[in-house]
C-alpha cells in the first residue's frame, strides 16, 4: 500500500467527515455520538491548536484519504501539562488493520517530539479492544479505568486511560 502521510489542510474536511461519521454512527468504536458536518470539521482544522499536530494518511495515486490522527495539548489553562498531548486516531473502517494507524503514529509522535511534547495520552472505550490493542502494540501503558465515564444511548461506557512517553 502505497500511503502519504501529510499535515491536515482545509480541503481535507468531507473527506475526514467521511470517515468519522460511519465510525461514530456504529456506536462500538468512540464516545462520539453526533455526526459530523463538513463545515464543523473544517472549522476544527482552522481553529487547531497551534501547538498540535494533525496528520491524514492519503492512499495513493488515487489521493484518497483513509486515516487521521490529531495530537492536542492537553490543557491550556496552565504551563504545567505543556508536555502533554491528547491524541486521537480514526481509520476508514474498510481500510482497518492495513498499518495505517502505526504509520500515522510513527509521524504524529516525530512532529510531537519536535513541539515540545513528552508524552502522548488517550482514551479507549474498554469495549473497543481492537483500538487498544493497536496502541498497547505502539507501547502505550494502561493508566486506569474510569468507570461510567461516558453515557450513549441509556448506557454507561467505561473508557481506558493509557499513556506513552515519547522520551524513553
């Protein structure tokens, strides 16, 4: 498979849409419940954190875009979790298990590296073991469980916290 890792751009945004929406309308794979809009996408890129890093993963020749990962700072009330980036990983579900999250988190944690940041941490619905086991493979650790943490349709969700130093 011939694939560009590349910086999220504007025009990106159906295609991103594209791939989240199927994802969150299936209901087993985030805590995200409403679909998305182009528009709303497009004013997320515009409106990303200066200090984050968003990444698309474009099949080529054809371009078509299959994958994304963005890496936020973690808060931006405080200096003190400067070093900490919050990412998020989504694959086209027809395209899963084809190493497009691996080399997309092979990017995202370089230009992480460049920005500053020290550690990468994340959520996982603890009924979506696929997604944690893509990134207990990329060497995140498990920190906890939170119980109850999300609500979906009457049901509560718990979601796993894990966590990876990008400096060891």
């Amino acid at each position: 498979m011939d694939l560009l890792i590349r910086e999220v751009r504007l025009e990106d945004a159906a295609a991103i849409v594209r791939i989240l929406n199927p994802i969150i309308e299936a209901g087993v794979y985030t805590v995200m419940d409403t679909p998305l809009t182009v528009e709303f996408e497009r004013q997320y890129i515009a409106h990303f954190p200066r200090r984050g890093v968003f990444h698309v993963a474009e099949l080529q020749p054809e371009p078509r875009i299959v994958g994304c990962q963005s890496l936020e700072p973690l808060a931006s009330y405080t200096h003190a979790f400067d070093h900490v980036g919050v990412m998020g990983t989504y694959v086209d579900l027809a395209e899963c298990r084809r190493g497009i999250g691996r080399r997309l988190f092979a990017a995202t944690a370089a230009a992480a590296r460049r920005q500053g940041y020290e550690k990468i941490f994340t959520y996982v619905r603890a009924d979506n073991l696929a997604s944690l086991a893509f990134y207990l493979k990329l060497g995140f650790r498990l920190v906890g469980t939170a119980q109850r943490q999300a609500r979906l349709h009457g049901q509560y969700i718990d979601e796993i916290f894990i966590e990876k130093f990008l400096t060891d």
